[in-house]
C-alpha cells in the first residue's frame, strides 16, 4: 500500500512525514510548497483521496497524538467532513468568505518557494520580480 512509503516522526530534529518508495525519499517539509503543490499532484488528491481517507485519517491521528505526547498543541486544518474523524475536546470551524481564495493561496505558497530558493539574500526588488514572473509563466502553461 502507498501508506507503508509514509512515515511520521522526528527528522532532523522536527516532527515531519518522510516519503520513502517508488524512486522518492524525501521530507515532506523540503518540498510541500513545490513538488506537491504541481497541478500533477494536486489534480490527483481526489482520486487518491477516495480510495485512501481512512487510512490518512489514521495516519494523521496517530501523528497529532506523537506530537501532543510531546508536549505540541496541535491545530488540524482539513475539510470539515474529514477532520471530524479527529477525537478532540475541542474543535473550530472557520470559513472563507471567498472560495477562490485558497487556489491564490497555493499559487503564492509556489511563488513563495521559487523566488526564496532561485534569488539570493541580496536580490534587488527587480530580480525578485523577474523570477516571480518567470514562475508564473511556467505555472500557467502547466494549467
């Protein structure tokens, strides 16, 4: 099963999921807002997801009970249907007033990402601006 790639733990002194299997091992925390932020990871997770959610759930519950042994107070955002399946004593809900927020979200969190490891610490607003648009140019073909 693709869950056995998965695991959660300490790496490198943090709480992270590792993914170890088909050709990958990685951290989760090294590529969440670029390798799986592509429109070939993100335009699969229903399918995934589907086939999938309890296991996930599963996993997400055992890794919120590591981090709350440890002392972490844990905030779990996912979808409302999902998350339900979380045993807390306390829960929020929170809302968007605008859907389309959270696909401009994930753009900047890509952006983001490009522009901080393509761009040196003593980039000027112009270089910073040329490589965000660069970026957003390759993002919109792949769309």
């Amino acid at each position: 099963s693709f869950m056995q790639m998965l695991e959660f733990g300490k790496f490198n002194g943090k709480f992270d999921t590792k993914i170890n299997g088909l050709g990958l091992d990685l951290l989760v925390s090294e590529v969440q807002n670029t390798e799986l932020k592509v429109p070939k990871v993100s335009r699969n997770i229903p399918t995934v997801a589907k086939v999938t959610q309890g296991e996930v759930i599963l996993f997400a519950a055992d890794a919120i009970r590591q981090m709350g042994e440890a002392g972490m107070v844990v905030l779990l955002e996912g979808r409302e249907q999902t998350v339900n399946y979380v045993r807390t004593p306390l829960r929020f809900t929170l809302t968007l007033s605008d859907d389309t927020l959270i696909g401009k979200r994930r753009a900047a969190q890509r952006l983001g990402a490009v522009a901080l490891s393509a761009v040196s610490d003593g980039a000027t607003e112009e270089e910073i601006a040329s490589t965000l648009d660069a970026e957003l140019k390759k993002m919109v073909a792949e769309a």
